[in-house]
C-alpha cells in the first residue's frame, strides 16, 4: 500500500524504542547472580541493585507526559536514545555497586519515558484498522529485545569473570543506531494541531504518512482531530485532572497494575534462578530463559496478528484464563516437588502474557485518552506498571526465601482471577475506530 511506507517506517523506528527498552529489562538476568557475589551484596541491597533501573523507570514514566507534551514526540524519542546509550556505557564500567545503580537508574528513565512517549507517537499516526497492529509493534520489539538480551548472555557468559559488563555493554550500538534513526520520523499531527496549533504542518505530516489520500481527506481528518480539541477543552475546561478522565485513568491504572501482578517482570528478572529453584543447573537456566524469550517473540506475533481483529477485550480474555491456568499448575508443580514441568508451566505463562497483556496494554492505554491528555493518561498507566515491576522486583528475592515458591505463584495466580473479572465487567472495546470516536463513546468531548 501506498500509505503504509513512511507510516510502517515511523512506527517502526518509534518502536524501537521497545527493543531497547525489552533488552535492558531482561540483560540483567545474566549478570544478577555474578553482581551479587562479586560485591557480596545483602539480599536486600542485592533488590535494590537489581531494580534501580525500575525505580528510574518509574520516574521516567511519571514524569515523561512533560516533555512529550512541552517540546514533541519526535525530541522526547531522541532523548530517550541517548539515556539509554549512557546508561549502557556506564554499567559495563562501574566499579562499585552506587556507580552501578546510578548507570541503570539512567537507562531506566528512558525506559520509562519510551513507555509513554513511543507506543503514544505510534497510536496517533496510525489509521484506525492498522493501529493495533502497528502499536503492537512496540511490544513485538520488547519481546525480540528480551530473546537478543537472553541471547546475548548465554554466549557472553563464556567469556569470562567480566562477561557481565559485555552483557550489560553491548546494549550501547543498538542505542546509538535508534537515536540517529529517530531524526527521520515526521512529528506527531495530532501533537502539532493540539499544542501548536499548526494545522499546516499537521496536514504536512498526514500527506507524507499517508500518500494515498487525496488532499479533501487529509483535511477532513484535521477538521475531525480539530473539532475534538475543541469539545474536550469545553468538557474539561483545560484541566489536567478533569473529573471526566476517571474512567479512562481508571482503565489504565487496573490495565497496568494487573499487567505486573501476573509476576512477569519478576520472572524475566529472574528466570534463570527460578530454573534453578526447580532443580535445573546453571547452564541449563540460561538456555531455558532463552527459550521463555523465544516464546514470548512467537506468541507476540500471534497477538498482534489477533488484535484488530479479535480486539483488546477479546484478548486480555483470552490472556486471563492462560494466567489462571499456567500458574496454578506451577504452583502445583513447586509444592509437589515436580520441577521437571516447571519451564513448561512457564512457558505457557508466557504465551498467555504475550496474547493478552503483553499485545495490548501499550495499545489501550495510548487510544483511551483524548489528545490533549493522552501523554498524561500515558505517564499514569506506565507509572502504575512501573511502581509495581519495582516493589516486585526489589522484594522477589526475599518473597521466594520467606515464602514457598508455590506459594508465590498462587498469589500471582489469584491475582490474575481478579483481572478475569475486572476484564468481563469494565473493560470496553476499542478496536476498528478513531482516537476521536472513543472518545466520544467514553464520554470524554
């Protein structure tokens, strides 16, 4: 198609911002246990050298509506690019656990910033029966940065006692290439006519994402996004916590927070030592985390191959009931001591995450808010998601010494029964319709 070349560019470079952001995530896992020996940290300053990259996540999440709002989608993508390239730099370099946690507490504020930033860029140039699919792509680019991290240091683990800075280094080049790749993306239309007021350069930018439409299309859609602005300042009257965003802030915040009480980001943290926990060895936890991230690159590509089509609540359905499932039965596994079937458990945990939660919390939190709050809305969904990836990877290691690990996964497992009824009685469906429509069939304009 026509339309789709520099659109499948510019959302694909935006996504790329998710590589970087699944890599960093998951690079760690290698390197956690050798951190721990090599500067005899505590378990619990071993928590909180393992989640400072979480904790700058949070800030870069809370606080990343500022400047994607004040100087544009495009800068906030570059920025983000050079945190992450410093921050990589700096952790194969430090030399003691404080110089440690600084470096990844940088690389987690573009994290953080990426998260409401890119999947938001993504979703506002994208035409309604693509957008699943093309937001998806910031999740499908997690996923793959998470197996190339997996990847990377079951073949850096060879080199030697300093394997964890290469593990932790190499993150530098795809850094650097996502930085120099964000100048050729146009800047977000919707951002140009909401905070610029620039109905030229708006329709500028909708005429090089989408060639095939005639210059009568490309104008009505600007009148559209135009009219809603409009009616949502009349609504809210310019508030920044106007009381007609409690549902959308509502729906971001559960969406978030039961994306983490799963206990996924504590698994891909630390899924080498749950392997072993089940009586794997240490070799043998690497190669399987390989295969977790393996699993979570196919199933992502099923879910975004099911979003438009089947919908957002058809999925985080379908998700659910994966969740209940994989984790009982690994529950199951850990209290009857039958660890042979708990990298299978896992892997179907995966699958479910990447079909439900994984493909489309990104999506639904970005096309839930209306313009002139979507970059707010984004900051309040990803920092929910973020507080609680920190706290659950900051207290994993001694959740898994004060408490059985079936008993771990039985609370993840009851967690994920609440989201099954949260998704049958709140959750709407949002796919096949403009950003401006639902905002109208929330009651937001």
């Amino acid at each position: 198609m026509r339309q789709s070349g520099k659109l499948f560019q510019s959302a694909l470079v935006a996504s790329l911002g998710g590589f970087l952001f699944g890599f960093d995530t998951a690079v760690i896992s290698g390197a956690e246990q050798t951190i721990q020996s090599l500067w005899s940290l505590s378990d619990t300053l071993h928590g909180l050298a393992m989640s400072a990259a979480l904790w700058g996540t949070v800030l870069g999440a809370l606080a990343g509506s500022v400047p994607t709002d004040r100087w544009g989608r495009k800068p906030t993508l570059f920025w983000i690019g050079v945190l992450y390239f410093v921050s990589a730099v700096w952790s194969a370099f430090a030399g003691d656990v404080g110089s440690f946690m600084a470096a990844r507490f940088i690389g987690g504020v573009g994290v953080g910033v990426s998260t409401v930033a890119a999947p938001l860029y993504i979703a506002e140039i994208s035409p309604p029966g693509l957008r699943g699919r093309l937001t998806g792509m910031f999740q499908f680019n997690i996923v793959f940065g998470i197996l190339i991290a997996f990847v990377s240091n079951y073949f850096m683990k060879q080199i030697g006692d300093d394997s964890w800075r290469w593990m932790l280094g190499v993150e530098a080049i795809p850094a650097l290439l996502y930085t120099v790749l964000t100048a050729t993306i146009p800047e977000s239309p919707r951002w140009l006519i909401g905070f610029r007021a620039d109905r030229e350069g708006a329709l500028t930018g909708l005429a090089r994402l989408n060639p095939g439409a005639t210059a009568a299309e490309t104008a009505a859609l600007v009148d559209e996004i135009e009219a809603a602005a409009v009616a949502e300042e009349s609504v809210t009257g310019g508030s920044r916590f106007a009381g007609t965003l409690t549902k959308p802030l509502l729906l971001a915040f559960l969406v978030a927070f039961f994306n983490q009480l799963s206990g996924i980001n504590a698994i891909l943290y630390f899924a080498p030592r749950i392997f072993e926990m089940a009586g794997l060895g240490d070799r043998a936890a690497l190669l399987q985390s390989v295969g977790i991230g393996l699993t979570n690159l196919v199933f992502t590509f099923v879910g975004l191959a099911l979003i438009d089509r089947l919908g957002r609540r058809t999925l985080l359905l379908i998700g659910s009931f994966g969740y209940i499932l994989s984790l009982g039965l690994c529950s199951w596994a850990f209290f009857n001591d039958v660890g042979s079937i708990v990298p299978a458990c896992l892997f179907a945990f995966i699958a479910s995450h990447a079909v439900g939660q994984g493909a489309v919390i990104w999506v639904f939190i970005s096309e839930i808010f209306p313009n002139e709050h979507r970059a707010l809305g984004n900051s309040v969904g990803s920092g929910t998601h973020w507080v609680f990836a920190a706290l659950l990877t900051a207290f994993f290691p001694r959740l898994v010494t004060a408490f059985a690990p079936g008993t771990v996964f039985a609370f993840f497992c009851g967690m994920m029964v609440l989201q099954l009824i949260w998704v049958l009685t709140m959750v709407p469906e949002t796919k096949g319709v403009s950003l401006e429509e639902i905002q109208r069939r929330l009651g937001l304009v």
